[in-house]
C-alpha cells in the first residue's frame, strides 16, 4: 500500500501553468499569486476556478468570511452548499480580504465560526481558530485578490492506495 496525501492531489501545482505558487513544499502555507502580465490574468483566474471546484468536491463545509472591506451587503459568515452559489459572490470577492474555509465534518460549523471577528482577532488568530474547529484548508484573499494564502491545516485526508 502506498500513502497518498490527497490535497496534494486536488492541489496539483505541476497543473498551474498561469498561477505563481510557491511554498507547501514542507509547510503548510502555499502563496498563490495572479501573474504579472495582464494578459494571462483571465487564464490564472481561471485556474483558481478550478482549484476551488476541486476543493469543493473534495470537502462537503465550506464557510466564507467577507470583511467590511469585500462587501458592503454579505459582509459575516456565509455557507455555500454549492459552487456555482459561492460564484455568485464574484464582485464581493474580486475586492480580496475574506476568508474562505473548508471542513470535511459538519460539526454545527457555522454556528461556531460565526463567534469569530477575523477584524478583530487578526487573519493569523481566526486561521489558528479555525484549524482548533476542524477547518482542512483555509484560503485567505489578500485586499486587491491578487494573492491567496491557502492554508493546508488539517491532515491533508490521506488515505491508502495499492501500489501499481
């Protein structure tokens, strides 16, 4: 049997041809970033498209903060059953600044992360919160949304697989 982290499947940095990654070599941050050209912009959003559909599929909680800053009308907590609704968002989140989490149990997620002020507590202290709740991947969008900090907090859901 051979172990297989399966994020590092869902996250496959071999397949970003237009998105800059760097990190999670070791650690558990990946910084991805829009490419400079504006040209390939439309690309690498969509690439991040894909990502987060991957994402989705993979973990069946899927909880956004959007600051002040994002939206003037979903500004809080927000839970998506689906992707196409989390896109529906699309101009609150071009503005950056949110937080977008993923868990693999449901555990009355919302309920507890709703206790949660990111303003208040600062982005490090609600990521570190929200690994103590369970959270598997934490994406943080900076102000303008041209970077994203994926945090990879949980186990990773590595599974076994047989050898070829």
């Amino acid at each position: 049997m051979q172990k297989v982290n399966h994020l590092q499947c869902v996250i496959d940095k071999s397949s970003l041809k237009y998105l800059r990654v760097k990190g999670g070599e070791k650690g558990e941050i990946l910084r991805i970033t829009l490419p400079w050209m504006p040209w390939k912009v439309g690309k690498a959003r969509g690439e991040r498209r894909m990502l987060i559909e991957k994402l989705f599929d993979v973990y069946p909680t899927r909880v956004l903060w959007l600051s002040e800053w994002s939206s003037d009308t979903a500004c809080g907590w927000n839970k998506f059953d689906s992707v196409e609704s989390f896109f529906l968002l699309k101009d609150d989140l071009v503005c950056g600044d949110w937080l977008l989490s993923f868990f693999q149990q449901e555990n009355n997620v919302l309920r507890e992360v709703s206790q949660l002020a990111p303003s208040e507590i600062g982005i490090d202290g609600a990521v570190n919160k929200l690994k103590e709740l369970g959270a598997e991947v934490v994406i943080h969008s900076f102000y303008d949304d041209i970077e994203w900090f994926l945090h990879i907090t949980g186990s990773g859901l590595t599974f076994y697989r047989p050898r070829n």
